[in-house]
C-alpha cells in the first residue's frame, strides 16, 4: 500500500508542470481553466498564487484569463 501510495505521488509530480499561458500549476498545457473559456472577451487577472484562482472561480461570475506572479509584486520592496 505504502508503495502504490509513493508511486502515485511520484507520478503526480512528475506531471506537474506550468501552463505556458497562464503560469499556473498543471498537467494539462493549457490548464483546466483556460480550456473551459469560450471567450476571452474579458480581461486577463493577475493573481498572486494559483490558490487565489479558486476563490475567483466560486464566484462565478468572471471568464477571462488567469495570469499567476506565484509571489508578491511590491515595488517599494524591491519585488517585481
């Protein structure tokens, strides 16, 4: 059991990757979330973390595109 369960994690990893359009974590390139988009009528979302793109989706009201930093911008702090 131990083993198929460290099978299954090193798969996993080894799938991940970033999507090239939106830089969020996946193993589908495009992500999952870009694929369900019918238009990209709306404008594009930078999000600081891919978690941050879930809390966007359970509003359900917004269908552009995701573009994830996975970090913080603060030009007074020197992160860009």
């Amino acid at each position: 059991m131990r083993e198929a369960l460290a099978a299954a994690v090193r798969d996993v990893k080894a799938n991940l990757r970033l999507c090239s359009v939106c830089n969020n974590i996946t193993d589908l390139d495009p992500c999952v979330y870009l694929q369900q988009r019918h238009t990209q009528s709306e404008p594009g979302v930078r999000v600081e973390e891919p978690t941050n793109i879930a809390a966007i989706e359970k509003t359900k009201h917004f269908n552009g595109v995701y573009h994830v930093l996975h970090g913080s911008i603060s030009p007074l702090h020197g992160l860009g």
